[in-house]
C-alpha cells in the first residue's frame, strides 16, 4: 500500500511516499514544519486529504489498526 504526500517548497513539488497512515501523517506534518505548503495526502484508494482534513484520515485508521478499506484497489 503506498499513500502519497505531496506539497509545494521554494524549489518546486515534492512528492514522497510512506507505507502506512501514521508514516504519511508524520511526514505531511514535517513537511508543514519546514514551511511547505499546498500538502495533502492521497490515500491507496485514491481519496485526497488536505491538512485540514488529516483528523478524518487517522480517524479512518483508528486506534485498533489500519481500515482494509485503505488498502483495496
């Protein structure tokens, strides 16, 4: 499973990926930090998150794992 991050630095697009929700949080909340903007996540599903919508993807997640629907494609 591969979720995107992508954002907008003083270079130019940055697009990275993680392998889990917790990771492509993390990462899209660092990014942030360092002052990026335009960040957001697409999910394995295809569904887009923005910074102010990352509650409803950990949400998804929960805390007893990940959500399989995440994971279906």
């Amino acid at each position: 499973m591969r979720f995107l991050i992508t954002a907008q630095d003083t270079a130019g697009n940055v697009t990275l990926n993680r392998g889990s929700v917790p990771a492509a949080l993390k990462k899209a909340t660092e990014l942030m930090s360092d002052g990026c903007w335009n960040v957001e996540i697409v999910t394995p599903d295809g569904a887009t998150y923005h910074p102010g919508e990352f509650d409803q993807l950990r949400a998804r997640v929960g805390p007893a794992g990940p959500d399989l629907s995440l994971t279906a494609q």
